[in-house]
C-alpha cells in the first residue's frame, strides 16, 4: 500500500509543498529514500527507525520506499524525519490516515522528541498558500508557524505525544497566534553623542528616507559609535517588511523561538574579513548571507577599504536591484537583498589626514591608493558622503543632555508616515526605491532649484545616478520638513552631501 502524508520543503527562502509517499513492498528488508534527497534526508532512516520503536511500535520488517515528490526538486535537511515517520506508522496500521487538509514537518532524535527546523514561517506560508488547514511542527517552532495566518498549528514535543493526539487519545491544544509583548532589548542611544550635529544630521536623513551612508573620519571621531545608534532612530516596521525580513532570517536559523517575528529592523555589522560567498549568500543549497540578512535593514561596513575587493564589488548589483541573483549548476535563485548601507572608513592608512593636529604621516600617492580600493562604482552609490571630525573639547564637555533617539525616531517615522501615503499601491515604501519613471512625478523642481542642480552637475562632476540620488535625498529632506515640493535648501543640502571631493582630499 501507498501512504502519502503531506510537508513542505524550501528553495531558497521560498517554501513549496512535498508530498511524502511510502511504500510496503514484499523482499528483502530495505530502506530507500528517492527524489532527491541530500545526506541528511537519507539518513533520516536511523533516527525515524528509533523513534518508531520508543513509540512502542514495531518497526515494518518489509521493503520500505520513501519518495519525496516533485521528484525532480532537491531535498535538503532533517524536516522530512516526521512525515516519514507517520508514513511509516500508517503504512504498517498503527495510526490511521492522517487528515489530507494537514501538513507535517520536524526533526526527530533518537528519543523520538521533535527538534527545530529553518524555514518554518516560508513554509507555513506555502502550506497556506496550498490550501493546507492544519500543521503539525515541532513545539519550539510553533510560534513562528502562527505568524502565517489562516493556519491552525500545533506544536508537538515529542513523536509520541502526536500520535496520541491523531488516534484521539489525548488531544493536543491548538498553538496560541505570538504576539509582540514588551520590548528589553535596548539599542545604544544617540543621547550619548556629544556635538556631531551634522553628523547626527546625516545619520537622520539617511534613516528617513533610507539612503546609503559614509562616514569618514580620523581614529576616535566617533564614526563606528555614531553607526552603531543608528538601529535607535530607523522608522518602524510594516507587518509586511516585518515578515519578509523574518521569511529570510528563518531559513538561515536565526529566528528567536519566544520572539519568532522581527519587529526591529535588522542591523548586520559583518567584520572586513567575510568572504563573498558569506556577504551575498550561496553554497549548494544556498543560504542567504548578511546582504539578505540585512533586508528591510542596515548593513554597516566598518573598516570600509579593509574588506577584500571582490566581497565591496559583489554588492554593486544588489544595491541596484534590491535582490541578489545566485546562479548555480540547479538554476538561478533570487534572494531579497532591500538594505540600506551604511560604511565607515578612516581617510588614509595612518588615519590622520586631514586632521588640524596635522599629524598624518602618508604621503598623497600612498592616500590615493588607500581610497582607490574603494572603486568609483560602489561610491556612486552612496547618497550621503560625510566627514566625521574630532569632537571639539568645548562640545564633549558641555553640560546639556543631547537629543536623543526616541526624540529623532518620531522625526524619521513621521517623515516615513508621508513616504507611505505618497507610495500607497505602488510596493515601494520609502524615497531611495523610488524607480527613475517616479522621480519625474514627485520631485518636480522649480526655476531656482533646477539652477542649483545645474551648476552643481558641472562643477561636482555628477552622474546621471548620482543626479537621481540626490533628487531622492532631496524629496526626504524635504519630507523631514514637512514641505509639499522640495525647495532649494532642500535641494542644496541633498548636494552638499554628494561631495565626493571628500575622497579627493
Ligand atoms: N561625539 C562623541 N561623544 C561622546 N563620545 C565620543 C564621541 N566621539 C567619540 N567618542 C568616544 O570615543 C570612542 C571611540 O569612538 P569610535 O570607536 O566610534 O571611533 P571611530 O571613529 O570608529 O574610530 P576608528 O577609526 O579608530 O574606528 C567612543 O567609544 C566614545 O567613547
Ligand atoms: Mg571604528
Ligand atoms: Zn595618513
């Protein structure tokens, strides 16, 4: 007889359903897993031959076939452990058919308890997307399950516990929707920042309208801590960037069992050495990497020139697009890739240039070469490019409290506020992803702006990008005033920010 027991399985960070078919036949004992399975399917018979026997059960002295079907798609991980083993349980008339409108899924130990899985909350909303009712995962993955809404879940803690509640013997209760209870996580805040006014400036307008952002400064002017207070100030999430933010977290295993849902936005601070494969994800099953991790969110690149020139260029395209594209022998995948960068470097080698203690030791041919590893492409894209100077003695000892986050944080979120009214029905959600075809619809310049735009263009040597960019910082910088139509000073303060000379020395 044929048992067939629904599950779902991932490609990326999208889930699709799997059906576990199980098959009895005559000959000798054997255990075969076909359609695809990698190392960790197939060795799913020792762990559910054990579970089968601390059911109580015993184990089909017969020919077992297990196909994952479609056949023809890759199967990867220790999910299947479950449905295999209800297939198993049927198939040999200890349980009865299970319910065709539920799906299973889990990791079984030797014990029979149920362990975690990635991916869950893709795959719950595929099992959701597939008409399925019911889904039956491990306990510590339930939380997440209910974040697909229209599901019924149900968190077992063990094999056993589950075929009790599918004979009717003791009914497991159904898995309670998570809901965001309170927050402890504290964010450094900016209120330790003492003067940096432009810089706090920046960092402001680069989370309102989520622009990319360059810090450049001597050793201590405080670059890697203005960064790091960037999370306290970034506008809050929709349930929807929630989700998509969580979707990729999920499948690379960092989900929180007691807080399945992202509700900050993520901040990913990868150190210089990561390597390509680890910035933009892959392997052969790919996994996404920090660009994917970082979505909805920031990327902050400390040490900017430090990092190999493969790993900087390899963010050139996702910058663009917002995804990532990874080819592989099996296909082509996308990964969502929507982060907003932000970098932090030192002007020279020694650190010092530019400073007004005059202490730089690098001669101009060796500050060329340190700022050429960073390529023109990559800086192109960058919207804000801003010097972070040494703190002044009368600033750092000054008395009065700055401002701090919660304070900016209403600024940028009302400001976002006007970026979500302006973008209702067209899937954008802020100013930087406005297309080029959009620009010409809400940053309309007058006589005196359009002036400004021109002389800049010829005297700063822009691009035809770097044209589009600062019409969009100007729209957010506008937006934080609460003006209907970007005005000059807004337009001005947008190009002063484009000052690429910065580099230049
Ligand atoms: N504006 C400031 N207000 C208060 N403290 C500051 C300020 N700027 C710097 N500091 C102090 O200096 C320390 C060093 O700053 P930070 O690590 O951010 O420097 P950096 O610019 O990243 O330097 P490096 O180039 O060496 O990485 C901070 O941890 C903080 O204690
Ligand atoms: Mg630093
Ligand atoms: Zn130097």
């Amino acid at each position: 007889m044929v048992v067939s027991i629904r599950s779902l399985g991932l490609t990326g960070i999208a889930g699709y359903e799997v059906g576990v078919e199980c098959f009895l036949s005559g000959g000798l004992p054997a255990f075969d897993v076909v359609g695809l399975p990698d190392a960790a399917v197939r060795e799913s018979r020792e762990r559910v031959r054990a579970a089968v026997k601390n059911c109580g059960a015993k184990f089909p002295v017969s020919r077992i076939t297990i196909n994952l079907a479609p056949a023809g798609r890759k199967k990867e991980g220790t999910l299947y452990d479950l449905p295999i083993f209800l297939g198993l349980m049927t198939a040999a008339g200890e349980l009865d058919t299970p319910p065709q409108d539920a799906a299973f899924l889990g990791e079984l130990s030797l014990t029979g308890a149920l362990r975690p899985v990635r991916g869950v909350l893709p795959m719950a909303m595929a099992a959701q997307r597939a008409g399925i009712k019911t889904l039956y995962v491990p306990a510590e993955n339930a939380a997440e399950a209910t974040l697909a809404e229209g599901l019924t879940v149900y968190g077992a803690e063990t094999a056993e516990a589950l075929v009790r509640h599918l004979k009717g013997q003791q009914r497991l209760s159904p898995a309670v929707p998570w809901q965001d209870g309170d927050d402890i996580a504290q964010a450094p805040d900016l209120r330790d920042v003492m003067g940096q006014e432009n810089c706090r400036r920046a960092l402001e307008i680069a989370a309102a309208g989520s622009h990319n952002l360059l810090l450049i400064g001597s050793p201590g002017a405080g670059k890697s801590m203005l960064a790091r207070r960037l999370p306290s100030i970034l506008p809050d999430m929709t349930r929807q960037e929630a989700l998509e933010a969580t979707e990729v977290w999920s499948v690379a295993g960092l989900t929180d069992p007691r807080h399945p849902l992202l509700t900050h936005r993520p901040f990913r601070a990868p150190h210089h050495t990561v390597s390509a494969v680890a910035l933009s994800g892959g392997g052969s099953f790919p996994r996404p990497g920090e660009i994917s991790l970082s979505h909805n969110g920031v990327l902050f690149l400390d040490e900017l020139p430090e990092f190999h020139k493969d790993v900087l260029e390899a963010l050139r395209q996702p910058l663009e697009d917002g995804e990532v594209t990874i080819t592989r022998a099996s296909g082509t995948l996308r990964l969502p890739s929507r982060f907003m960068l932000v970098c932090a470097m030192n002007p020279c080698r020694c650190g010092w240039y530019g400073h007004p203690s005059g202490r730089c030791t690098c001669t101009d041919a060796q500050v060329q070469k340190y700022v050429s590893r960073i390529s023109g492409p990559l800086l192109d894209r960058i919207d804000l490019h801003v010097r972070v100077p040494s703190v002044e003695y009368e600033a750092m000892r000054r008395r009065e409290t700055p401002e701090d986050s919660a304070t900016v944080r209403a600024r940028v979120n009302a400001a976002r506020a006007r970026q979500h009214v302006r973008f209702t029905g067209t899937g954008i959600s802020c100013n930087a992803h406005m297309p080029p075809s959009m620009l010409a619809e809400f940053c309309t310049l007058d006589d005196a702006c359009e002036k400004l735009m021109q002389n800049a263009f010829s005297k700063l040597g822009l691009t035809a990008r770097s044209h589009d960019r600062i019409l969009r910082v100007a729209r957010t910088i506008a937006d934080l005033d609460g003006a209907e139509s970007i005005e000059p000073a807004h337009l001005a303060e947008a190009i002063q920010y484009r000052n690429t000379d910065i580099l230049k020395g």
